[in-house]
C-alpha cells in the first residue's frame, strides 16, 4: 500500500478508542492498518499498543474507567500483538541471528506485558527468545538455564514488592554464570533497585534492553549471598516485620475498628478490602526495609492518596492507619522511621473520616 504511513500518534488515538469499546477487530484492524501503510512492527508495538496500555493504567488509576474496562482493554491489546508478530516468515525480512535469552518475570510478579513486548521486539531484532511470561518461579527459572544456556536472563518486575523475589532471581542465576538484564517500573526509574540488587545491567524500555544486549553483558564469574549487597539486612527488621505480618494486620484492623465507628457496620466485602490494603501497606513497608529506602514506602502511600482521592475517599484514615502501625514498632528503628516519615508526608492532605468501602 502506497502512501504516507499514518503517525503512531494517529495510530495510538484510533488503538484507544477501540480498546475502551471492547472492540478486538477493530483494534486488530488499526494495527494491521498501520503495517500495511509501511509503519515498522517495533514501531507499532512501543510507540502504539505500548502507549496504549500505559495510559489504560493511567485512566484507572484516575478512576475514569473501571476495573473490567481495564482489564478487557488489556486483554485485546495482548491479541493486538498476537495478531501483528505471527505472520509468516516470508512477510517479514530476516534479522541476523544473536543469541538466546529469557524473558521472563519475576516470581509473583503477574504483569506480563512489558516482558512479552520486550520479548516481542528482541525476536524482531535477532535473538532466539525463551519467553517465560508471569511469575516463574526461580528454581524453574534457573533449570531452564541449566538446559538452555541463554546469554542473559531478562527479568521484569512491574511492583516493588517483589523485588526481594527478584534479588533471589539474579543471585540464582548468576550463580550459574548468567548475566542477568533488569527492567519495569519495580526496579526504579533510573534503575537504582536493579544496582542495588546486583544486576548486571538495566533498561528503561525494550529499545534499552536490546542496545544493552547488543552491546554484550558480561557472564557473572563471582558467587554473592544477599548480605553482600544489602549488608544492612543484617538487623533483621526486614525479617522480623515479615514474620509478624499477620499480627499487624490483625492488631492495625482491631484498632481502627475502636477508633471510626463507621467501620463497624462494614460488610463482609469491605472488611476484606480494607485488610487487602492494610496488607499491601506493610508489604511495601517490608519492601522498603528489604532496600533501606524509604522512598518505596512513601511513593506508594503517596500513589495510594491519589488513588483515593480520585475515588472521593477521604486518607485520613491512611494517616491513622500508620499511627496505629507506628505503635505496634517501637522495637525496629527503621521501620518505625519509615512509618512516621510517611505519615508525616500525608498529614494534611485530608482530615476526613472513613465514610466509603475502604478504610486504608
């Protein structure tokens, strides 16, 4: 087909609205559309379908489509990629041959579509692709470089609380001399999580991953145990707080139950919301704890305010929720540090009381 490629700008726009319509054929229809018009494959995949689906997660964080909204609009931009690789050989010119690697994610990390776009377009450029797809475990993950011997292991994690999960995959995997390739949002913007993990390397995007491979990662030769990047995991707060997760939840929900009446007229469906999230808050904790950086407790209270806020849910129970838990700490300084500190950033933000489905 002749003619003037239509921009990826044009392309995401007509992508977005046949996604948020539930409408596959349409979606499939946009992309082959844009092949057809000359754009190139990784074109399509990063500066399309991946736009896309960020802003499909940016939408429901706002609160301006729903969960099953979000969810089916993944789910067709997960056939918008099947559609646009599996065409036949002949469709397609021949890249070079590179190598082997997995792609895969870490263990209990169930966002898989940056590692298949990652997979998708290092197929495109050459190398033969393992692709594991979510929450493979390590063992397994290493038994599979024991069979294959891939040149690295490319490993995405999207939420920062598997990053401990991740730390026991690079070690793993180097451990058996493969070098291993760090990437997603978990890892930090700048990637500082995946230094501090010990990966061997770490890309912001799938064009960052291939210029890494390209440029050759080198087979890790030395044998470390976790204290040997994280030494101040020798207090065992991380520990510790993990252990006594399920005391915490338990003694943050009896308190706040005496303190917001309100709550005690809740629903068995929101009783058990307001648990989830009492959990993900000391998951996040224990996370930053893992790392010694506040900043991954903080950034996810402060990402949850918003969520809240766009849902018209008042966060001063938030704010009480980490008093609470800032009581039941006093024996771990870091952890009571890191509890305060966050308060302390929230405080202020809203004065309201627990009224909707979700207490914190």
């Amino acid at each position: 087909m002749s003619g003037t490629p239509p921009s990826a700008a044009v392309l995401r726009d007509r992508l977005w609205r046949a996604v948020l319509e539930g409408s596959e054929y349409d979606a499939v229809d946009t992309v082959r559309a844009g092949l057809d018009a000359g754009c190139g494959e990784e074109v399509l995949l990063l500066d399309v379908v991946a736009a896309v689906q960020e802003r499909i997660g940016t939408e429901w964080a706002a609160d301006r489509i729903t969960v099953a909204q979000e969810h089916a609009a993944t789910a067709i931009n997960e056939r918008v990629i099947a559609a646009l690789v599996h065409r036949p050989a002949a469709a397609r010119p021949a890249p070079p041959h590179r190598g082997r690697v997995t792609v895969t994610c870490v263990d209990g990390e169930w966002h898989a579509f940056p590692a298949r776009l990652v997979a998708e377009v290092l197929r495109l450029r050459g190398w033969q692709v393992d692709y594991l797809g979510a929450q493979t475990p390590t063992p397994h993950l290493v038994a599979h470089q024991h069979h294959t011997n891939s040149d690295a292991v490319l490993l995405s994690g999207s939420i920062p609380t598997h990053l401990p999960a991740a730390h026991a995959a690079i070690t793993a995997c180097q451990a058996v001399g493969v070098p291993v390739l760090a990437g997603g949002r978990a890892f930090g913007e700048d990637g500082r999580f995946a230094r501090a993990l010990g990966a061997d390397g770490w890309a912001a995007d799938a064009r960052g991953a291939a210029a890494a491979l390209e440029a050759g990662l080198r087979r890790p030769t030395a044998v470390r145990q976790v204290v040997d990047d994280l030494p101040h995991l020798a207090d065992q707060e991380y520990t510790m707080v993990v252990q006594s997760r399920s005391r915490l939840v338990k003694q943050v929900l009896t308190d706040l139950e005496s303190r917001f009446a309100a709550m005690r007229g809740y629903d068995a469906a929101r009783r058990e919301r307001t648990a989830e999230d009492v959990v993900h808050i000391l998951d996040f904790l224990a996370t930053a704890l893992y790392l010694d950086d506040a900043g991954v407790f903080t950034g996810f209270l402060e990402w949850t305010a918003d969520v809240l806020d766009a849902r018209s849910v008042p966060v001063g129970s938030l704010v009480t929720g980490l008093d609470i838990l800032a009581e039941q700490l006093h024996d771990f300084p870091r952890a009571l540090g890191f509890v305060r500190e966050g308060a302390a950033g929230l405080r202020g933000r809203s004065s309201g009381t627990v009224v909707h489905g979700t207490a914190v």
